[in-house]
C-alpha cells in the first residue's frame, strides 16, 4: 500500500480475515499453510506491504506479531504474521488447538513507516496523533512498535502521549519509561487499515 488513502475493498478484507484464520488453525495444527487462490489475486494483496495479526481470547492479548516493512507480498504476509502470533510470540506459550474457537483475530495493514518530521520529543508529542498513527520509537540498538489500536489504552491517561510512549520505551527495554525523551531518540509512524473478524 503506498498510502492511507488506498483502501481494500470488502472482498481483499475478507480474503485477507480469512487468510488469517486458516494459516492459524494450519499452524496450530501442523498443517501446511494456506495458499491465495489465483482468482482472488488482486494487485493489492500481490503488492508488498507491513501487517499484524493480533489474537484475542475473551479481551485479553493472545498474541501479537507482523512485518512492519513491506518486504513480502501483502497475502503472503498476513498468512506468515498469523502463524508467527500463535506459535513465536515470545510472550506466550504457543496457541493449542483446544484454543482456536475462542480466539478472536485481526489484521492491521500498515502503511510503510516514515520518519516523522520533527526535532526531538516536544515536537514528536505534538505532531503525533492518537489513534492516528502507529509509532516505532528507535535508540541504538533498541526499538519498539505500537500500533495505533493501543493508544485505546490510554485513553483515560491524564496524559495520553506520555502513557503511550512511556509504555514503548519499556517495551523497548527502557524499565523506567523515559527512553522517549533522550535526544538520540527518533520516530517513526505509520497509520492501518484494521481489520476485525464479525462476532
């Protein structure tokens, strides 16, 4: 996708929920992943693009990973991202099988992350917008990604922005929050097109 404004249509967001489910259950199952069918191939989901799969059970976080950079082909990384967030996310045990009716997935289509046009973190906390945009916060070797859907989280923060990226910088590692605010500090955004399966 090369910007915000270039939508998927009902059909490739359909294609691409269910895409998600069958390399879950394949994966979970030991079974080879599923392939797109060469009708449903659009230009858009050949075209190289960043995803997440998050998994959900019952409210709570199951699992989350994806491709940030839009280094495969957009049908192809949302299959790999589906089984990467059941079986390598380091923060869970791998997803069993007896787990897969309960879970819950979607798929967040980024735009490709861009530096974002500011000078250190008094402007950063001004440009970016809640809900907006996605954040990849980068120091040395040490970085971290929220993707929009999270500042939900926060809302209720006295001050939203700090929250947020105070909670980056210890998923960057930074156990004190304040990783943001060092001068050597630099973000970059995006913005998704999130994609929820129907109850």
């Amino acid at each position: 996708m090369s910007d915000a404004t270039q939508l998927l249509t009902p059909a490739e967001e359909a294609t691409l929920l269910r895409l998600a489910r069958l390399s879950l259950d394949a994966a979970v199952r030991r079974k080879p992943a599923p392939a797109l069918p060469a009708e449903e191939r659009t230009p858009t989901l050949l075209a190289p693009a960043g995803c997440f799969v998050t998994l959900m059970v019952a409210g709570q976080l199951r699992g989350c990973i994806g491709r940030p950079m839009p280094d495969l082909p957009l049908h192809e990384a949302v299959v790999v991202s589906a089984a990467d967030a059941a079986l390598h996310d380091p923060r869970f045990e791998r997803v069993q099988p007896a787990e897969l009716e309960a879970i819950r997935l979607s798929v967040s289509v980024l735009t490709p992350p861009r530096p974002a046009p500011v000078q250190g973190w008094r402007e950063f906390t001004a440009f970016v917008e809640p809900l907006r945009h996605g954040v990849i916060l980068r120091n040395g070797r040490r970085s971290a990604l929220f993707l929009p859907e999270v500042w939900e989280h926060f809302a209720d923060s006295p001050d939203p922005r700090a929250e947020f990226l105070s909670q980056l910088s210890r998923k960057a590692g930074d156990w004190g929050g304040d990783l943001w605010r060092d001068p050597a500090t630099r973000f970059e955004v995006f913005e998704t097109i999130h994609l929820e399966e129907p109850d």
